[in-house]
C-alpha cells in the first residue's frame, strides 16, 4: 500500500538529512507505529506519505513515494486526499468549518462526492467513532478526546486506504487516548485500513501495533516486529525496561503478556520492599489554600478545594481533561481568577501581590510555555530574566545549563526542541527563587530521554527544599516522580494521598509496572531493578 | 403553516432584509421607522435558531441606540439653535474667528433635536435591519453560496473569520502568561513581549491549517490544463476592471461618453464569462445545501413588497414619510407605510420554525 524506495529528504539550511536512504513497504490493514526520539524524523516520515514532504514543506526529496500506486512526485496532498488520510498533532489547528457534522463532510465537497452519498458516509462515519451526539456541536467546545476523533472521522468519511496520525494520543488523559486507540484499531481490524502512528508514549500503542518503524537518529529506519526493536532500541515503555530486567525474550508489551510471565518475578521480589524516597526539606507548609473556588460564568471549574502543599514534596495533580486542575494552578499563583478562598504562601496571598513579588513565592510553567518567551535569542532572554527577577547577572543561564546543558546563546527560543524550550522556561521561573512551583503538563511532546532528564531535574529541586505540583496526564512520569497524588474531578479533589496508595489499584491511574506485579505496591523498573541488584 | 423545523435559505433572509432596508431609508417617520424595528425583531424572536451568532441581534439594538444617541448629543454640542421653540440654552464657548460657521453649545431647539433624532433612528433602523438578517443566517453559510470560481477566495474569507476570535484568545493567553515573568516593562516593550508570541501563535496555527486543508483534497484542480485555468481568472479581473472604469465613465460627466456604458457592459460580460468558465472547471459537491422553495420566495417578496410600498408612498403622499419639522407637526401613520409593516413581519410567520438542536451542556460552553 505505501512504498519508500531509497527515500532521502534533506531540508534547506540543514547539515544532515532528516531520513536517509529508506526502503520499506507498509502492506495493506496493517497498524505501523513510527518511535524515535524527538528530531529524529517521525513528523517527516509521517508526512512524506501523503506529499506534504516535500509539496509543503519545502526541502529535497530524493528517491520515490508511492501509495496505492500514485507518486507522491507528481500528485501533491490534495491530489492523494483520496487515498490518504492525514491528521496532525492538534486536531483543532486542523479543523476548517464549525460544527463536527460540516467538518466531516468537508473533505467529501472537496472531492466532489455527489450529495445523497455525502450524506450516507457522514451517518456511518458519525456511527462508526460513536460521536452521533456531538453532530451538532460547535468544534471548539469538545474535549481532547472528542475532538481527536472528529479529526479522524474528518478524513475517514473520505474512505482512504491510508491513514496517518501525528502523536493521537500525547495531548489526552487515559481514557480519552483508550477511546481513541480503540477507534484506531477498529479502523485496522473491521475496516483493513492501514494505519500509520507516530507516538512518544509508546505504553499506551505498543501492544496494538503489527509493526514498528524505529528512527535511531541518523536517519535511518529500522523495520520489524514491535516486540524485537523494542527489546534493544534505546527508547522502551515501562513494561519493556520491566522484561529486559526480568529477563523475558521477547520482552512483553501487554499488560496481560507482562502478567502472565511474572509469577516468579513477583516471588522474588517478595520479600523486598519498594525503596522510599528521600524528601528534602523540614515538611513545613509552603503554600495553604483553603475553599478556592474559580468560576467562568456559569461554570464552576474549582468548586472549594483546600491544598496544602509542603516544602520537598512532589504533588502529582491528575484528572481527565477539564476537571480543573489548570484553574486551580493559576488561582494558586495568583495571576488567574479566584472568586473565593484564601491562599497565602510565604505569609501573603500572592494574587494581592504585585506581579513581580508574587513569583518570588510560587512559580508557575504554564501548558504552553512558549507564551512566556519573546525575544531572539537565548541569550537575551535569560538576561531579560535576570533583570525581571532583579537576579545577579548569568543566574539564569547557570540554572539553563544546570537543566539543558550545552544549549547555544544564539539559537532562537523557537528553534529549540520541546525538552530545550521547556528547560529554557523552567530556568527563567527558577531565576526568581520562588520555594513553590507548580508546572502544567510539562512533559507533553517529550520523549523517554527528556521526561528521564526532566524527572531528574525536579527531584533535585525538591531535595532542596521547593514545594512543586505537577498536573500531568502521564501516569507513567507519576510514578517515576510524586511522592503524593491528589486527583480532581468535576472541580473537587476526589483523592489525596501518597502516590501508591493512589495509583496501585487504580485502573486508569495505574502505571504498567503496578499493573503487571499488583498487588505489590512496586511503581517503576528501576525501583524493581534496584530492589533485585 | 405546518411545515417541518428547518433551516431558510440564507439568501431569501438577507434579501428579506436588505428590502426592509431599502424601506427604512425612504422615511425619517419615527412611527414607522420604530414599526419596521419591531416587525424585524419579531421575525428575529420567532425565526432565530440558538446558534452563536443568533444572539448578536441584541448588539445590533444597542449599536442602534448608540448611533441615535450620538446623534441627539452632537446636535446640543454643535449648535442646535436652528429653530424657533428653544428648549433651552447652553452657556456658548466662543471660537476663533477661523472657525466661523462652528459654534459650540448655545441655544438648543426643539426642530434641531427631532430632525437628529429622525437622522438617528433612520440609520439604526436600517442597521437593525442587517442585523436581523445576521442573527437568522449563519454568514458562513452565505459565504457558501458565492460562484465556484470564487470558492477559493470565499474559503479564504471563511477561515479568517474563524481565525480572529482564536487570536483574540491568544492574546488574553499570552497576556496572562505575562504576569508569570512579573509582567515587567511597558509600553512597547510589553507590547512586544505579547505580540511576538501571539503572532508567531497565529503563523504556527495557520501554517497547521493550510496544511490540513491541502491534505484533505482544498483546491484540487482536477485535470484542467493551466493555461484555461489562467484564461479564466484573467477574465474574471479584466471584466471588474472593466465594470469600474465603466461605473466611473456613467458617474463623472466630463469623461467621454464612449468610456461609460459600453466599457461596463463590456465588462460585466467578461466577469461573468469568467465566472461561469471558472466555475465549470471546479468539481466539487455540497453537502446538505439550503433548498430554495416557496417561504424562501415569499420571505423575498416581502422584504421587496416592503421596500416597493414606501416607495409608492413616496410617490402618493410623501407628507406621510417626512413630517415636517418647520411647522412643528406630529408624524402620522399613512395607510401604505402600515401596510408594508405588516408586509415585512409576514415571514415570522410565512416561513417554518428553525430547527431545535441538543442545547451544549453548560460546562463545555464556557
């Protein structure tokens, strides 16, 4: 169905190609996952498929692209809109009309489908990713989730042998990516479409995938089944680096695989206990909120929460999307609204204080922090930070370098990679010293390594004593990171506690590990290996 | 009429409206200008579906109110003296002898704030007007129906319609973002700080969306060889060319009368020639099109039948549509101007209901 005969594409101004000398062929109903690091191609790849590489994006493309037997040489995107499905990495910057059913029916008026079978294929497609109740719906007012899958009914209805999908699932809680990855394997199985997925978050589509394409980083692909790359590739989900500790070939990648082999794991891990973690700090209170209550109108989004967050202690603040875990953070900081409640950290109430002192007390990374940065070069703004946080000159870019080691002065914030960018934002937080920080979804389109160094970083920080919440979708950096989990929904906290109590028995909040040794309270691989070394 | 829920053509509400407008021009007449509002807002009341933009008719009132407001207020700042009932008097600010002809304050009467008044409500009706046609018809949807050949450009408009309030949300985002970093400097430094990240935002954004479209099949050109493509869109420009030069020939009386109706029936040839050329090349579909059947003709003919029938006053008794302001009279309602009230709030009724959607659940909406 798709054929990469000697595929190269170098870009302009770049040294190196961004994939080098590709041979493959994706046979028809199959479910290809496409892993590699951040900047290793995936997007590129991806995009070469339906003619975007390079129709769209410039570059060179040697070699040839055939799909369903077109070129992509000589039909550009729209010529393979009937052939290929392609959906990006946020589905609302995509989205062209309003409501879900004028979206579904757009790529259908495109191709000059005739009317009474427009609307037969709207009806199924609506059917199919069982969003018949949102038909009406104005686009922007649906969940992550929801809008993901109007995404890929948008280009389903289409009916294209091909589809592409660019990280479905890296913007979405649990359940939302479990309703997407079941859309997505409906597609393959019931529908013999083949499907193409690029996703950091390997735990949650590596036990579905017939395949994987793994991009090492030079450019080249390696092609095979998901279980042997995986068991020597430098990026693994949980369960993975679980097996290759164990001992399994091939290492498992389901939770039912995983627990079926781990009886004797669990026996000798029986008599360990899983190791504690050290906390800085004296435990004092950092920040005390009692009864805050943000609303928007007529919607409540935090309905009376009281916080207390503790100097040295990670919080993991989870809940599926719109529970109002963003609203808290910001009327915790004080810049977003509070219509009730007291929060006083370091003695005042930091929405009373200036701007400018109220970071002093408690930081805030906001989801996207490339808000935050505006000037040229990473040089000025770490020197625009020093001057804002009235900090000794170089403070900033002693903290960069501490987080993001060797990032160049002159390179413009925006070309930096998703873990660079977040570094650079973090260090311009941390110039002001304040002993609370609070980070929203930090590790969105981060790969293992990066969420590996990250983990790190805020660790170190809570040893020396900064009171930090994280609100996370990623169940798998919670484990790896919280010391307490408080979990949100519909505006309250419906669970607090420490993060094993928490998660272990949870079925949505459960990282592999715990789900493959319960009832052991063990929460990572490296916890397991530390125990057994 | 017992007909089903559903959606009216868009273009039978503008046209509608557009004849309410051309009626509420013809008159200064308060009586009838405030009737034809009221025959606007009851079609609005009964016919408006609960879409987003439905609810803007209320903007519009305010909008119009403020338009008669300003007027009145700029009658009693600059001089509203012409006129024998003196309501009262303002303590008058002497100008300079250069600005003789202005004066400010002074003396205000009664004929200068009714003839503003009657100036203001005139123009806020015919605001009201468009306004009605606004809040029934999704003015996406009336973008929809321009010629094939100008799909493109209509797209094109659509999406920046979409994109302005994402900007606007941006802007609020980055802003918010600011205090974060202590929200330091001002004036075009902060300016700055929040221009650069909103607009590279809504490069990003827009890049994203062209590629979404490109991907999903916008502007395939099928097999049409290039050098038609060009022929057409080369004659679509000529001919507007060509219309302009034309209008401006009929307008201006000293150019040659050669330039004036020819070029613009010459040119309005061609564009449409261009039209109809470009447009059969486009292959493309539309899905659930608004139909065109008998309430959409009748919400027409009325919007029409509203505007004929005040011209026809004009024409009968045109004391009815200006009352006269030097004698003082009050303004009378003729039996032609009602006539063409009840004309104009017809469709309220002529037409079938809107269509009832599942209302969006509160939390979402916000």
């Amino acid at each position: 169905m798709i054929e990469f005969d000697r595929v190269s594409v170098t870009y302009a101004g770049a040294g190196a190609p961004a994939i080098r000398d590709v041979t493959l062929t994706v046979g028809e109903g199959e479910l290809c996952l496409v892993a590699g690091h951040t900047g290793t191609g995936k997007s590129t790849l991806l995009r070469a498929v339906n003619g975007l590489v390079p129709h769209f994006t410039g570059g060179t493309l040697a070699g040839r692209v055939t799909v369903d037997g077109r070129d992509t040489r000589t039909h550009p995107p729209r010529e393979l809109a009937d052939v290929v499905g392609y959906v990006g990495q946020d589905p609302l910057h995509g989205f062209v009309t309003d409501t879900v059913e004028e979206e579904l029916a757009y790529g259908l008026e495109q191709l000059a489908v005739p009317a009474p079978v427009m609307r037969k294929r709207v009806e199924e497609t609506l059917d199919l990713l069982g969003i018949a109740d949102l038909r009406h719906r104005p686009l922007r007012t649906l969940s992550g989730g929801q809008q993901q899958r109007v995404a890929i009914g948008a280009v389903l209805t289409a009916h294209p042998r091909v589809v592409v999908l660019d990280e479905p699932t890296s913007a979405l809680d649990p359940t939302a990516a479990e309703d997407v990855l079941a859309a997505i394997t409906r597609l393959v199985h019931d529908l013999g479409i083949t499907v193409l997925v690029a996703e950091h978050r390997l735990e949650r589509v590596a036990h579905a995938a017939d395949r994987l394409l793994y991009l090492a980083g030079d450019g080249t692909v390696v092609d095979g089944p998901p279980a042997d790359i995986l068991a020597t590739a430098a990026i693994a989900p949980p369960i993975v680096e679980l097996g290759r500790i164990a001992g399994w070939s091939p290492p498992p990648l389901s939770v039912r695989d995983a627990r079926r082999r781990a009886g004797p794991l669990r026996d000798r891990l029986a008599g360990h206990e899983p190791p504690t973690r050290d906390h800085g700090g004296d435990g004092t209170v950092g920040l005390r909120a009692t009864d805050v209550v943000v609303r928007y109108g007529r919607h409540v989004a935090v309905t009376g929460v009281d916080l207390d967050l503790h100097a040295g202690t990670v919080v993991a603040l989870m809940g599926r999307n719109g529970s109002g875990k963003s609203s808290l953070l910001w009327a915790l900081q004080g810049a977003g609204p509070r219509q009730r409640g007291t929060v006083t950290a370091g003695g005042a109430d930091p929405a009373a204080l200036k701007p400018a002192d109220a970071r002093r007390r408690v930081g805030l990374v906001p989801q996207t922090p490339a808000d935050l940065l505006y000037l040229d070069t990473v040089e000025a703004e770490c020197a625009a930070a020093d001057r804002e946080a009235a900090a000794s000159a170089g403070r900033c870019r002693a903290l960069l370098d501490g987080l993001a080691p060797g990032i160049p002065g002159d390179r413009h914030p925006r070309d930096l990679s998703e873990g660079q960018r977040l570094a650079l934002v973090l260090a311009v937080q941390l110039t002001a010293a304040p002993p609370v920080l609070l980070l929203d979804e930090p590790t969105r389109g981060l790969d293992y390594t990066a969420k590996h160094r990250f983990t790190g970083i805020v660790r170190d920080l809570a040893r020396r004593g900064t009171a930090i919440v994280v609100a996370t979708h990623d169940v798998e950096l919670v484990a790896a990171l919280a010391d307490r989990v408080v979990v949100m929904a519909q505006g309250e906290i419906v669970a607090d506690g420490p993060t094993a109590d928490i998660v272990v028995a949870s079925p949505t909040f459960a990282p592999q590990v715990a789900k493959v040794l319960h009832p052991q309270p063990w929460l990572t691989a490296a916890d397991v290996a530390e125990a057994l070394s | 009429m017992g007909t089903l829920p559903r959606a009216v053509h868009p273009g039978a509400w503008w046209l509608w409206a557009l004849g309410l407008a051309t009626a509420a021009s013809r008159t200064t007449n308060p009586i009838v200008l405030a009737l034809i509002v009221a025959a606007a807002g009851a079609v609005v009341a009964r016919r408006r579906g609960d879409a987003p933009w439905a609810l803007a008719f209320r903007l519009y009132l305010m909008l119009g109110g403020l338009i008669v407001a300003s007027r009145l207020l700029f009658r009693v700042v600059f001089g509203g003296g012409g006129g024998v009932h003196v309501l009262f008097t303002l303590p008058e600010v002497p100008l300079p002898a250069w600005a003789a002809g202005i004066r400010l304050f002074g003396p205000v009467a009664a004929e200068e704030l009714l003839s503003g008044l009657y100036d203001g409500i005139r123009l806020a009706a015919m605001l009201i007007c468009l306004g009605a046609a606004n809040a029934l018809a999704n003015p996406k949807r009336l973008l929809k129906l321009v010629p094939a050949a100008l799909y493109e450009a209509g797209t094109a408009v659509i999406v920046a319609l979409s994109v302005a309030p994402q900007l606007a949300e941006s802007v609020l985002r980055v802003r918010r973002a600011r205090r974060l970093r202590g929200g330091a400097g001002k004036g075009v430094h902060a300016l700055r700080a929040i221009l650069l990240p909103v607009l590279a935002d809504a490069l990003d954004r827009s890049l994203t969306l062209a590629a979404a479209m490109d991907s999903r099949g916008y502007a395939r050109a099928g097999t049409t060889p290039r050098p038609v493509r060009l022929a057409g869109g080369a004659l679509v420009v000529g001919g507007l060319l060509g219309v302009c030069v034309g209008v401006y020939g009929l307008l201006d009386a000293t150019t040659p009368r050669a330039l004036g109706l020819p070029v613009l029936a010459g040119g309005g040839v061609a564009a449409a020639a261009g039209l109809l050329y470009g447009g059969r090349r486009v292959r493309r579909s539309r899905y659930r099109p608004d139909p065109w059947r008998l309430p959409e003709t009748l919400t027409a003919l009325c919007g029409a039948g509203a505007g004929a029938l005040l011209f026809a006053t004009a024409a009968v008794d045109p004391a009815d549509l200006y009352p006269s302001l030097s004698p003082l009279t009050w303004p009378q309602l003729g039996v032609l101007p009602a006539l063409a009230v009840v004309v104009a709030a017809a469709p309220g009724w002529l037409t079938p209901p809107p269509p009832a959607f599942a209302p969006v659940p509160a939390e979402v909406a916000a």
